[in-house]
C-alpha cells in the first residue's frame, strides 16, 4: 500500500514553460535528495530558447543540490531505475506520471503550483481515492500486445474515471509489457495506474487470450478501431522509443527483427533507447550492430521522437507510426496529425515493408 507518511519524490523536466522556469528558481527545496531535475525532452537541445530553459534548470539543481540528469534518458525510466521504490509517491506535472506504476510506485500528475508547494514544504497529502482492480489473466495470444490490452481497458473508461486503477495477475507480462500498460492507462482520467498484488475482488477481469488487435486513430486516444482499420496505410517514419518503446526488451526485439534485414529504402527508421543504463546493455548484448546495419538510425536516449518537438519532425500528410504514447493533434511539425501508435511487432513491419499493415 501506499504510505502518506513517505516523502514524495518531485520529477522536474525541461517540459517546463519559461515562466513556470523563473518561477522555480527561488523555491529552496526541503528535501533536495527527493527532487530530479532531468533534462529529457529536448536533449540536445532544438532551439535556443530551449537552452536557455534548461540553462534555468540546470542552475537550479546546481544551486540547490538536487538529483539531476542532462541527456541520460526519460525522466521516468530514470527515477524507476535510481530512486523508486515499491510503495514509493513521485509527482510530476506530465501527463505520464503513472508510468512508474510498472515499478509498484504511485505515480501522480498534479499542477505546477502543487509541485512547487511540496518541493518547498516536503510534505504531500495524498487524497483518498477509490480503487478499480482489473485482473489480467492467462496469456496473450501471440500476434496481440500490451497496447491492445491498453485500449481493450481505455474503451471502458466510464467505469473508473477519478479512481485509482491496480492493475493485477499478468504473470506472463514483461517488464515492458507493465511500462506500456501503466504509461497508456493515463490517459484514461483515471487518479492512477499501478501494478500491485491485491486480494480485493476484481472489478474487471480481462482474458488476455481473448484480446483483439486494436488501433488508435491520431488525434487522441478516443477514437480506438479494429486494427483492419489501418490496413495498407504507406508510412514514412518509424519510431522505437519513449516510454513505451524504449527499453531493453523492446530494444531487443528490434534487434531480433532487424538482423541481417534491411529497412524500407525510403522511410525513416529511428530507434532510441529509454536511459543510458539500457543503451549499454545494448552494446553488452550487441544489439547495436544489427540495428545500425539495418539502415535504421540509432538516436541517443531520451524522450526523442515521442515527444517529437526537436527530434524526429514530419511534414504534413506523412504518416508515422511510434512505440511511444502521444498522438494528439498537430503533434510531431507542422499540422502533422498522421501518428499511429503501435505495438513494435507492427511497428516493425512498417519499417521493413513501409506499409502498416494487419495481416
């Protein structure tokens, strides 16, 4: 269970306006070993109002003494891998907060005048909030995804709005299957996701071998669609990366995948590992040869095309499918609004085809 008596963990990101900068930078922080500073969103940096932001930050944690990161990975990933405990709180005024609850920690999206409030005080009340359990069981069937199970439960969404989802069973899940759930479950307006073992009675049970493949139209995460729905899209752009599509076991797919195998001629594969521990696994297990010699583009680790403000831009009318979680409107350059967000069995065929495709 999660303890009110814990100090909450505050994750700062360079996702900050400028005001919202200025206004951090006289707020002394209680406790500075409970503060992350990381710089993840726009690592290097596009523009050179975005370095003078991160300028603002990076004194900030210098003149204060909090944890900081430049360049090592999402913000997220590095507070699971460093600092987070099970049962642990970390706020965070992104929307992917509940991302950290694939580590059993509550992760909770807040304003930024509550953010600054606790980083001074060091004190947080955590609300009460009623739970919503969803048992997953068996195993699921082999062309289906965490992402299809992710949409399965947003298609339910009326049920559990402002309540706290604990996501339960799942015993064949993977590491990568919990950071897809937690992370796309956000966005359901649900109080928070997490991964726990529970012995309350389940409010909805989900046979995994019964999932059925299912695709999100771009625009937001309302219009969900049978994946025969995307049939023979022509892409131009594919991303393996962010929080849901960065880590070592999705790195090690694409690996897998790509080995010997050549990307289509034409579209632009990116691949981006989640945090500096996993681009080093990489090179330990050799991931990093396959994926090059593939024609794909190996890209430091970061937020990177997910986040897509400074790194991996499209134009209109192109059509790109990521691993990552954001597909909302004029996203990724220009009007762009052809993000398809995809399982990276999908999203690999894209890159060696160049079409997205059910079949």
């Amino acid at each position: 269970m999660i303890q009110n008596s814990k100090i909450p963990y505050c994750l700062i990101t360079d996702i900050l306006s400028d005001e919202q900068a200025d206004r951090l930078a006289d707020v002394a922080p209680k406790y500075p070993d409970h503060v992350i500073v990381a710089m993840d969103h726009n690592t290097p940096c596009g523009t050179v109002a975005v370095a003078e932001k991160q300028k603002k930050l990076i004194e900030y944690a210098r003149r204060f003494g909090t944890v900081f990161y430049y360049g090592q990975g999402i913000g997220y990933h590095l507070a699971m891998e460093d600092h987070l405990k099970e049962g642990d709180i970390l706020l965070s005024i992104g929307v992917h907060a509940p991302t950290v609850g694939a580590a059993g920690a509550l992760g909770l999206t807040v304003p930024f005048d509550k953010l600054v409030e606790v980083i001074g005080t060091g004190g947080f009340e955590l609300p009460e909030t009623e739970e919503y359990v969803i048992r997953l069981d068996g195993k699921l069937f082999y062309h289906t995804a965490a992402k299809d199970i992710a949409l399965t439960i947003l298609e339910n969404r009326s049920e559990y709005e402002g309540k706290l989802i604990v996501l339960t069973g799942g015993e064949e899940l993977d590491r990568a299957d919990w950071l897809t759930l937690c992370n796309m479950l956000a966005h359901s307006g649900a109080f928070s996701v997490i991964r726990r073992d529970t012995s309350a009675e389940p409010d909805m049970v989900i046979d995994l071998f019964k999932i059925e493949r299912k695709a999100l139209l771009p625009g937001g995460y309302d219009k969900i669609v049978p994946m025969t729905a995307l049939d023979g899209l022509r892409v131009s752009q594919v991303f393996f990366g962010g929080c849901t599509g960065g880590s070592i076991e999705t790195m090690r797919q694409v690996a897998e995948a790509l080995d010997g195998k050549q990307v289509s001629r034409y579209v632009r594969v990116l691949v981006a590992p989640a945090t500096s521990k996993v681009y080093e696994q990489m090179l330990d297990e050799g991931l990093v040869d396959p994926i090059m010699r593939s024609g794909a583009l190996l890209m430091n680790q970061s937020c990177s095309a997910c986040w897509a403000q400074s790194q991996g831009l499209c134009d209109d009318n192109e059509i790109f499918v990521t691993t990552g979680s954001i597909n909302c409107a004029n996203w990724v350059g220009r009007n762009n609004n052809g993000v398809y967000i995809s399982s990276p069995e999908l999203a690999l065929k894209a890159a060696l085809t160049g079409v997205l495709y059910e079949n």
